[in-house]
C-alpha cells in the first residue's frame, strides 16, 4: 500500500528521492508514472511538522528544510548523512536506514532532517522536532536520548551521526557523493573497492579494483602513490577506515566515496532507469 502525494519530492533531497524512484519502479509503476509523481518539487515553506510517507518497502520521513530550500533561500548550510544497520529502539530491524541531518555552516543549528527505513522513524524525526523547536545544534543531538525506555543511554545512529557531523573539518573534506562517480570514470580514476569478494562479485563499479580491507597492508603495493585513489565499501564504513589507514601508510591522495555501493545503487537505479545495459555498475545492490 502506498500513502503518496503528488509532490512527495518536494519533502526530499535528491537521494531520498532516488529510494522513492526504486520502490516505486521495483513495484510496477512504468517510468513514466514514477516521473510524473516525482516531478513537483514545490510545497509552501515549511512549518515544523512531522511528514511521513509508507511506500511499499520503506517508510520515508522528514522535518524542517530540504537542502534545495536552503539553498533557495541562501542560507549557509552543511549536510551529513549516515548509513548504518538500525539496532536501536524498541523494534530494531537490522535493515539499512539511510538518515540525514541539515543544519546551519557557523551555529550547527538543526534546519532538517530525512530518513528512510521500515521501522523506528516517529521517534527519531520527534527528536529532531523538540531540538528545533528548543533552537538545538548538533551537540545537544549527541547527547540526546532518542529512545528513552532504555535502562542505560545506548548511543543511536542519530547521535553518532551528529557526532560524526561535529568532527568533520568541512574545509578539509575529502569525501566525494556517489553521484560524482560518472565523472570519477569518465576521467579513468582510480576506483578502489575494498569490500569482501563476494560483496564485489554481486555488483561493483566498472573498472573498479577490488581489495579488501584486511588486505590492504599485504596489498599496498599494487595501489599508486602519484594518483588520486577513490575508495568505497558497502555502506561508507569500511572505505572510511581503509582512507584513513591508507593515509598513514603516506598515501596523500586518497577520497572515500560517501554512502558506499549502497548509495550508489540507489543513484544509479534511478539515473539508467533500472537499465544495467550502460550502467556504471554490473549490478545494483539495495542491502
């Protein structure tokens, strides 16, 4: 069952909407009535209010700004987003969320936040809505206590998130999007993937060298020094470790690809319209 609204996109960033365009398409809509339902990216600017949408596979949610009415509205934002197995609340499910959190350049004052996942969305965007409506930043989201039945504070993926948010030197950022990566291969970069081998197996990149990152020091030698390395996991995690290892190895050119093949799957799913024949990617994988 879908609860739909003809402007969904309008409550979204554009790799929201690339969940959106796979479910929809995964559940027999044609392409062009995914589009049509996609195509309104206006709504009336924002109240503080829960908005929250059941697809068929995920349940999307959002409050406050979307980065594209920021930028309408020329306000200095940043954005992080984190993709991570959900483990928390009353009902943990294992499965992906994908969760994002926009907030002021210079005061990190929250303005948004989106998520998709199947469950555990109410309690984590009622989070965000009372650090907004009490004028919050992101460090009274690490502290916060997003699920208060636990007998003991059990860090949530919204407080490592803004944890995560807090640490990163913006100006010194070396991570890419996942929909840079068309350009990454038009000019022949260096793809690095260090996944197990039957993650790469399943899908990869094209043209992507496959090294895991237990093997990594055994393999060090097989990676160039003078270029420009692009690294990428399933989900961010992995490729984040392996940057940061590779670098103390006196690697200085290296970028992790934010989101993983996770996140790339969604943009590349909606991009070839679910068409592997010129797709970036030998298969698509969502998990």
């Amino acid at each position: 069952m879908i609860d739909m609204i003809d402007n969904i996109s309008a409550y979204f960033d554009d790799d929201m909407i690339n969940i959106i365009y796979k479910d929809l398409k995964s559940n027999g809509l044609s392409n062009k009535e995914v589009e049509e339902l996609l195509k309104d990216k206006y709504r009336d600017l924002p109240m503080i209010k829960i908005n929250i949408f059941q697809l068929n596979n995920y349940k999307l949610g959002s409050i406050g700004f979307t980065s594209r009415e920021l930028e309408n509205l020329k306000i200095d934002f940043l954005e992080e987003k984190l993709l991570s197995n959900d483990y928390n609340g009353e009902n943990p499910t294992n499965k992906i969320v994908y969760l994002k959190v926009l907030f002021d350049k210079v005061s990190k004052k929250i303005l948004g936040c989106q998520i998709a996942n199947e469950k555990n969305i109410e309690v984590r965007l009622n989070a965000i809505k009372n650090i907004i409506e009490k004028g919050g930043d992101l460090k009274d989201l690490v502290k916060y206590k997003v699920n208060p039945t636990d007998n003991e504070w059990n860090p949530d993926i919204l407080n490592i998130l803004a944890l995560t948010a807090m640490s990163k030197n913006e100006e010194n950022s070396n991570d890419i999007e996942a929909k840079d990566i068309e350009k990454l291969l038009k000019n022949k970069e260096f793809l690095l993937d260090v996944r197990e081998d039957y993650e790469y197996q399943e899908g990869h990149i094209k043209g992507a060298i496959n090294i895991p990152l237990r093997q990594i020091l055994d393999k060090k030698d097989n990676l160039p020094k003078d270029k420009d390395i692009y690294v990428y996991c399933r989900s961010g995690h992995r490729s984040a470790d392996a940057v940061n290892f590779l670098k103390s190895l006196g690697f200085e050119k290296v970028h992790n690809i934010e989101g993983g093949f996770i996140d790339i799957s969604f943009n590349e799913y909606h991009k070839d319209k679910g068409n592997l024949e010129n797709s970036i990617v030998t298969n698509y994988n969502f998990d």
